[in-house]
C-alpha cells in the first residue's frame, strides 16, 4: 500500500471521457532561473527525486534538486497547469483546464508512469452545474488505479463548496461522486478509507470510510489548560474555532494531526495528535505554547517539524528544538514563505515568494530553496527578470 498525505442521493455519471493520444515528452535540461516564470508549488518525493511548478512547466530533478529536466506534458492551445500530484517517483497526475466557447472550463487529466517520459491525456465533459465556478482542484491516489480528485467551487467566504470525483483505473475514466461537505485538502489511505481537512478557517476534519459516499465530522478533545481565544469584534460569544492543521498518516493505522489553535489576539497553541487505530481515537501527544503563529509543518518520525521565515532566516523547530538557518546569499529579503516540504529534519524544500499566491501564478518573484542537513540552504531553483534565462528545451539534458 503506498501512502503520501451529500446530496441526498447518490448521483452516479460516469464522465465521458475522451482519450488523446499518448505522447512522449523529450526530458530537456532546465536553467536553474527562469525569467518572469514564477515558481508555484514543488513537491520533494525522496532524498533524490522531486518535481517543480515553474509557470506552466512541470520540471524534475533525481538529483536533490542540483539539476532539472522539463517534464511538463504537451498542452493544447490555451491549457493551463492546476494541481500537480506524484504517487511516488515514477507515477503522478496533472489537473489541466482552458476555458470552451461557453465559457465553462474544458477539464482534462494527463498522467504518466515513467516519470514523465511519457504522459497519456484525457479530456472530459460533464453537465455544467458540475463545472460553473471551477476553483482549481486536488487529487490523492490510495494506489495506482484508485484515485480521487476534489474540485473547488467560487463562493464566498461563508461557504466552501466542492465537487468530488474518483477513479478505479489510474484516471482513463472518473465518477462523480455525492457532493462533499467542504472544500479542502483531501488523502485517502485505502479504496475506502479517506480524510478531508479544510472549510473556512480550515476548521473542519471529516472522514470517509466507504470511499466518499459518505463523510462524518472528526473532532478532538482540547486539554483543559487550552482555551480558545474569544474575539468580542465578531460578538460577545464569538469563540475562535481550532485550526486542522496537517495530517499524515505513515501507515493504515498510524497518523499524526496538528491542530493549532488561537489562545489569544496574537497567540497560538500547536497540538498534535497521535493515533494507532486508523483515526478511531486521537491522542494528545504534544502541547506547544506561546507561539506568535504556526508556520508550515511538516510530519517527521513522531511529530512535526515546523519552518517559519523571521524576514532575514529561517526558524526549524522541532519540539523545544529550534535551529535558524540564513537565507541563501542570493535571494532577496522580504519574501514570504509559501511552502515547506521536508522528508526528515535534514532534508526538505521550501518556496518562497512575493504577491500573491503562487498557486494563482501571482508570485512573480519566487524561488525554491532546499536542504541537506536542516542546517544549510541552497537556491535550487528561482524565477529572474532576465529574458535569456527562460528554461531551455534542449534535448538530453540529465
């Protein structure tokens, strides 16, 4: 088993599906800068492999990111990158959309199994109350056949809304499912069990045990010594609501979750929890006080290890152990940190950018920084203002 991270009726339509035809995209050397092409999301599978999104290329690297190769499947006219999802360091997905004459979005899955040597693409229609206000989308993989993918929907913030899909053949075909009861980040651990974290405020934790026909609330228990903070702006009863943080689940059996929680006007409380029993029951393992915030967390071994940038370093803290390590010489001052991904306490990536989200492709100036001793950091990867710098599509490049 390979692990990473309702309407009223069941409504069962099975997307038509159209397949295109299977192509091979030549693996081309990448400049380490790439001129106005910001760097929107990046993903570290193993000690040596791991992918980028660097505009609408998807680049790759076996070698801890010192070198990158162009992976990026062939596009139409018009397509553009949404979500990028690796099972592990030979199968992964890409959500693509581009809008049709109507102005609905045109959906489409281009997968591999060969690391992006080569990918197949498949286009599918579906009715269009499935697609107005298309938001961008997530997939999880429980294996290399069974699949989900949840599709944001535009509301306001008083509502977050979804649609669901899932897979039983590696993506050649999907099926709607019952309509979630949130957006947010979903991760399936089998064909039928699955987790979803998000709602507004992330304040919601659901979980499926029929592969997402059905969700139930999750909860856990606060310690006695944690009270969340209450905010009179919004009303006198008004009581911050606890943030689901992260979840991982290492095995079937054992997960960890962090939940943070807002203690007072700028002050949070990190929990985590442990749980042995596939999520039946959640056990306080951790109570991190004082805190002026919750970075990116990462899961290491037993807990979480959390990156926060201070403006001119990098904090790492695990537990009570705090390590700060200084930016790479090369990189501008002020950017904030959009992402961590780390695979221990020694070997992780961060991207880091200025403006807007960079998965809304906003963060102009950006740049993936990773490293190898949770001590030190090197540029990998940055976005420039040079037009020379673009990312070369020379054939046979390593």
């Amino acid at each position: 088993m390979a692990f990473s991270t309702l309407r009223a009726s069941f409504l069962c339509i099975v997307l038509s599906c159209t397949p295109l035809a299977r192509a091979q995209s030549p693996k081309a050397a990448v400049n380490s800068t790439a001129a106005n092409m910001p760097v929107r999301d990046m993903h570290r599978v193993s000690i040596s492999d791991g992918w980028a999104l660097v505009g609408e290329h998807i680049v790759w690297t076996a070698t801890a990111g010192q070198n990158w190769v162009d992976i990026t499947p062939p596009l139409t006219a018009g397509q553009t990158i949404d979500k990028v999802y690796f099972l592990d360091s030979s199968r992964g997905w890409v959500l693509l959309h581009s809008a049709d004459g109507t102005g609905l979005p045109a959906i489409a899955v281009a997968a591999t199994e060969d690391e992006g040597k080569t990918w197949s693409q498949r286009s599918f229609t579906a009715d269009a109350f499935l697609l107005q206000g298309y938001a961008g989308g997530d997939f999880s993989f429980a294996d290399d056949k069974h699949g989900w993918m949840i599709v944001g929907k535009m509301s306001s913030s008083a509502a977050s809304r979804a649609d669901l899909f899932v897979t039983t053949d590696g993506g050649k075909t999907w099926t709607v499912l019952p309509i979630p009861p949130i957006n947010g980040r979903i991760q399936f651990v089998s064909q039928t069990t699955g987790w979803l974290l998000g709602g507004i405020g992330n304040g919601d934790l659901y979980r499926t045990r029929d592969g997402g026909h059905t969700w139930i609330r999750q909860s856990v228990v606060l310690p006695d010594q944690v009270h969340p903070y209450a905010d009179s702006t919004f009303g006198p009863s008004f009581v911050m609501r606890p943030v689901y943080c992260q979840l991982s689940f290492q095995t079937f059996q054992n997960g960890l979750l962090a939940v943070g929680v807002q203690v007072g006007l700028r002050n949070w409380t990190l929990l985590t929890y442990g749980a042995e029993d596939g999520g039946d029951s959640w056990q306080l393992r951790r109570v991190e006080p004082d805190l002026p915030g919750i970075g990116s967390l990462s899961a290491v071994d037993s807990g979480f290890l959390e990156v926060a940038y201070l403006g001119h370093a990098l904090s790492l803290r695990r537990g009570s152990a705090r390590t700060a390590a200084p930016l790479p010489a090369d990189l501008p001052q002020g950017q904030a940190l959009r992402k961590a991904d780390f695979l221990d306490a020694e070997h992780g990536w961060i991207l880091l950018a200025t403006g807007l989200p960079c998965d809304t492709g906003g963060c102009a100036d950006s740049a993936l920084a990773g490293t190898e001793d949770g001590k030190t950091f090197s540029t990998l990867l940055k976005s420039a203002q040079t037009p020379d710098a673009v990312p070369s599509r020379r054939s046979g490049g390593q």
